[in-house]
C-alpha cells in the first residue's frame, strides 16, 4: 500500500480501534501462484505479540485453512469509513477553480504467518468471545447456551480455526490532511449534511485531523 507520509497513520491504539469498529476483514493469502481472499469476523488480542492477534475462524469446507502459504505472509485489510468528496465542498473551487473529486478513507493493513487450529475447546471459547463481542449491543443478548449442545458440538466439528500473529501493522487515513484548513472544513461539513452513516464516521475523522493555522 502506498502511503504518503501525510496520510500515515502510526499510533497503534488508533489502528486497533479501527480494527475493533470494522472487524470484517479480508483476508489475503497466496497459494502457488494464485491469490485468494477470504472475508472474515476477527477478533483482535491487543495484548498477545508486539503488534497483537487476530483470530478467527473459517468453515472446514474452505480449502484456505489448508493451502495458505507458510512461506509468504497473510495480508488482512480492515476497511474503515470511507466517502466520496466532491470539489463543491472546497471553499477553494470558489476561488480558483483549481479542485477536483477524491475519496477519503481510513484502512488498516495487518500482515503475519497464519496458522490453523483444530482444537475443539480453542473453537468453542473463540465462538464464545466472538458471541459475547457481537452480542453486546442487543436488547437480549443471544448466547451460545441458548443452542442445543448437541448442535453446538455439530458446529464444532464443521470449522477451524486461524489465527494470525500480526508482524506489521500499516495504517493510511486520507481524510484531506492534504487540503487546506478551509477545503478540509468544508469537507466535514459536506459529509456530516449528507447523513449516512459512512459520511458521519469519515466527517468526525476530517474534524480531528484540522489543524488550526494549517495551510495542509
């Protein structure tokens, strides 16, 4: 991923949170000559390595857990708020015109050697954490126990376990650093009006990274 230094974002704890808020990754890895991705739930053990763990799950009948290289590392992309920007927003198209379209965005890259877990306790509390992470927010809270055991053990035994030691951690937020404090005003206004959710998210990253006095 090409990241211009303006656009880097390095503080562990942002990337991280960033990770938790959207953890849908996609998941990358090689086989042969071949490049497979794979779209999966991942929770994240800040604590374990020195950029943390990602674990997950797949189901038994996806080849990936057995043909992912363990030569070349995995690259999981976390896919923040993203938007379109229209020049309209610029302050500066109204005074010289010189402006056009760009997408903002906020991404996470995680790379590490993968490996498969077949244990059945290691399965069970992974889905437990998963239920637990996911589960919160609702009004009533679904639990694994809510299911018949003997359904649960069927789950089990029709997927893996991946788990994913991350050795580097890439961030890029383009959320018009490279504007000036007025374009990127604009910016936050324009997307905060249109509403959706994407536009809200991104709109609020713009706003924190304005720099009174700043020219970007």
């Amino acid at each position: 991923m090409h990241v211009p230094s303006h656009f880097a974002e390095n503080d562990p704890e942002v990337l991280r949170a960033l990770i938790r808020g959207h953890p849908l990754g996609t998941w990358v890895t090689q086989d042969g000559d071949a490049l497979f991705a794979n779209h999966i739930p991942f929770l994240l053990d800040a604590d374990r390595g020195p950029h943390g763990t990602l674990v997950g799950h797949v189901a038994r009948a996806n080849p990936v857990w057995r043909t992912f290289s363990t030569r070349v590392r995995s690259l999981v992309v976390f896919q923040g708020a993203d938007a379109y920007v229209t020049p309209s927003f610029y302050p500066s198209k109204r005074a010289h015109g010189k402006v056009v379209p760009t997408w903002n965005y906020a991404v996470v890259h995680a790379q590490g050697m993968p490996r498969a877990i077949e244990d059945r306790d290691w399965l069970l509390r992974l889905l437990e954490r998963l239920v637990t992470t996911h589960e919160a927010t609702e009004a009533r809270p679904w639990k694994i126990a809510d299911a018949p055991a003997d359904y649960v053990d069927g789950l089990l035994r029709v997927i893996v376990g991946i788990e994913i030691p991350i050795d580097a951690l890439t961030g890029k937020w383009k959320v018009s650093q490279n504007r000036p404090e007025g374009d990127r005003r604009g910016v936050a206004e324009g997307l905060a009006a249109r509403g959706d959710a994407d536009a809200v998210e991104m709109a609020e990253l713009v706003r924190r990274h304005i720099v009174a006095g700043s020219d970007g």
